[in-house]
C-alpha cells in the first residue's frame, strides 16, 4: 500500500504535525479574532484547518462549519453552500436534524440523504432569491444556534478569494456588517497570498480591510517533514536525498508527497533511494503532466510565453534590466502588459518583491521546455 497522499488535503493519519501554525491559529482562536490564513499554494492550509477542527477545538464548547468555496459561481451558490454546511455542521441526532433546520431558517427547505457511512448529506431548495435576504436568514439562523447550544462557532471560509469572482453581488460587503457585529462568530479564511492580503484585507478601501490576523504558513520546515517521509520509506531515505527533493519542490507539500508515492512505487522497497531515482520520478513526472501543461502554454500569447521565460530567467527580480530585455528580445511595455496577466490569472504571484510561477510543477516544466531548449 502507497502511504503517500497528495491529490487533495491530507488526513490526520497522513498529516506533519506543524505544531507551530496549529500552535498560532489557536491562539488567534482563543483570543476570539478572526484570522486570514495564507500561503503559496499547495502549502496545506485546507489540511491545517481539517486538522485544527478535528484536534484543537472543543467540540463541546464550540460547533466548527467547513466551507469549501472553491466550486462557486454565483452568490446563490454560496449561500446554499453556506446552509448546506451549517447543517451538516449541527450537533443534533439524525432524527431531530431537519426538524430543528425547519424551526431554525425560514427562507430554505432541507432535504437529506444518509450516506455509506450514515451521516447526513443535505440539499436545500430556497424560498427566496434575493442573497440579502438569505444571508440575514443565515446569519438569525446562527445566533440562534449559539443561544440554544451556547456555543461559540468557527466558520472556516476555505480559498475565500473566490467570492471576488462573482461579479454582480458584493459578498465582502454584506458579510463585513455580520463579521462586526456577530461576536459568537470567528472566521478562518485562507487562500494564497496577493490575492487574499491585497485585494480583499489590505487595501484600506475594501470592506474587510482590517477584519483578520494574518497567520501565514509556511513551508514545513525540512527536518520535521524528513522524518515524516524517512518513516513511511521505512528509513530507505537518507537526509542528503530528502533536501535534493524538498530543494527541487522549495518544500511545497503537495509536491515533496507526490514525489514520495512514485518513489514509493518505483523503487526496491528495500534499497536506499538515489538521486537517480528522484531524477528518473521528476522526468516521469513532468511527462505525466505534458500534455496539461501544453495546454496552458497554447493558451499563451508570445508576449506571455516570453514573460514566464523572464521570470524564471531571472529568478523573479529584475525583471525590466536592460540586459534582460535585450537578452529575451521584447519591449518594456510589452513584458509589463504581459506580466500584468499572468498575475491576475494566477499563473505567477510575487512574495517579498519576487514574482514565481504558482505551479511549482508547472515551473520545473517551462524551465526545460522554455530555458533549457
Ligand atoms: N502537514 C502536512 N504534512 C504532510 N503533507 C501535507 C501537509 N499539508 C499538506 N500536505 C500535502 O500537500 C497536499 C495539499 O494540501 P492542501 O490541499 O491542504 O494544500 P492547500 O494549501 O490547501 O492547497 P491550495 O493552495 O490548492 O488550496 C496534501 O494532499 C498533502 O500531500
Ligand atoms: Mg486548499
């Protein structure tokens, strides 16, 4: 069995412990502030939440709703979001569940289904469409719930940054007035770092300007993560080959775990691992993802193609030198209006003044397709 997971958030079972993040974000908890979590991407936020509400929180004193955003479209969408996890969230028995849900919101009808492992998955169909509306009912809703239960709530908003995509209703607005004023509510939100910070909590003109503590994860450190993967190689993995990997990945999580399950199944599960191996997994792994990463190049203009090129060329500073621009041939204008794009599509972001392509996967890739031709 391959004791390696890496395509969605990890379990406790297969988890690093970072005490020093689950360590901070409780405090932050416990003091009764809202936090922004932020990080690259494919860091572990989604699982730092998972295990934060499955090991630190007291279930008795508090009820914890996970709210996945990343699917939504519309602010419709959000809100049955919004109800459907609040009710798989309650600590009621199945047989009373839907008849509290009834008592408690009245713009909404639940529905559910019991599951393979009985618990309960909830639709809802809404008896209005007007969002305002509905958050308010949301919102009564929950101080009810916290009057008959006196328990405070924590409501995780995972990849939070998505609401700015719905156009047409201003969910930061409408959610700011209940952030101020619902004191038996604390939010997590998360998602990666320019989108989150500068557009929605930093910027003095929007409406949650203020509203979090920052708490930013960072990649696990190298010593710790070793010893977790030492462990399920059965100690085939010595220090010197760990850090080639977590060098190769700049210790992005996702991919140091993907690493490991192909070099999990590769390998004699009973020699060491060499740097050959690694090599031999990473070419595999950048053939695997070919054709997916083709397909986003294709999409490219060739000014946009040139400013990737440029970031990795110049390690992400400097990117307007002159020696630059002569070297990759192209206008100041034009690499600016091309960086410009793939920032806001979310195919680079900056970090201390340095730009760096999202995908770490995806950058090893244009590194040999785009520079090492
Ligand atoms: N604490 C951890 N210990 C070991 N592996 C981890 C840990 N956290 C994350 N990972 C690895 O990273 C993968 C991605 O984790 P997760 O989905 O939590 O990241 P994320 O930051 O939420 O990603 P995204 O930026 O897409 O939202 C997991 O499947 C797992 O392989
Ligand atoms: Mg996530």
């Amino acid at each position: 069995m391959n004791h390696f997971i890496y395509e969605s958030f990890c379990d406790s079972d297969n988890f690093t412990h970072i005490s020093e993040e689950l360590n901070a974000l409780n405090k932050l908890i416990v003091n009764k502030s809202n936090v922004l979590l932020y990080s690259k991407r494919k860091f572990g936020k989604t699982s730092l939440i998972k295990e934060f509400f499955d090991k630190k929180i007291n279930k008795d004193e508090n009820i914890t709703i996970y709210i996945d955003l990343f699917n939504i479209v519309s602010a419709i969408d959000f809100i049955k979001m919004l109800y459907k996890q609040i009710a798989s969230s309650l600590p009621y028995d199945n047989k009373s569940i839907l008849r509290e849900l009834r008592i408690i919101f009245t713009k909404v009808n639940f529905t559910a289904n019991m599951k393979d492992d009985g618990s309960l998955e909830f639709d809802v169909s809404l008896l209005s469409y007007n969002p305002k509306e509905l958050i308010m009912d949301v919102y009564k809703g929950l101080k009810e719930i916290h009057t008959s239960t006196n328990k405070q709530i924590i409501i995780a908003f995972d990849d939070f940054w998505q609401i700015k995509l719905i156009k047409n209703f201003k969910i930061d607005a409408i959610l700011k007035e209940y952030i101020q004023d619902e004191q038996h509510i604390n939010y997590i939100f998360t998602g990666t770092k320019h989108r989150l910070l500068i557009d929605m909590f930093s910027k003095r003109k929007m409406p949650l300007f203020n509203m979090a503590e920052q708490l930013e994860l960072k990649a696990i450190p190298i010593e710790q993560f070793y010893q977790f993967i030492d462990h399920r190689l059965q100690g085939r993995i010595s220090y010197d080959i760990f850090q080639y990997i977590y060098n190769i990945t700049e210790g992005e999580a996702k991919l140091i775990q993907e690493f490991c399950y192909h070099l999990s199944n590769k390998s004699n599960k009973t020699e060491k691992i060499t740097i050959n191996d690694i090599d031999e997994v990473c070419l595999f792994l950048l053939n695997s993802k070919s054709e997916y990463f083709k397909m986003i190049l294709n999409r490219l203009t060739f000014a946009q193609k040139i400013a990737l090129k440029a970031v990795i060329m110049s390690e992400g500073i400097d990117l307007y030198t002159k020696n630059n621009l002569f070297k990759l041939q192209v206008t100041k204008a034009s690499l600016n209006t091309a960086i410009k794009y793939l920032y806001l599509n979310e195919l680079i972001d900056k970090q201390d003044n340095k730009y760096y392509i999202s995908n770490k996967c995806f950058e090893l890739w244009c590194r040999r397709i785009l520079v090492c031709k």
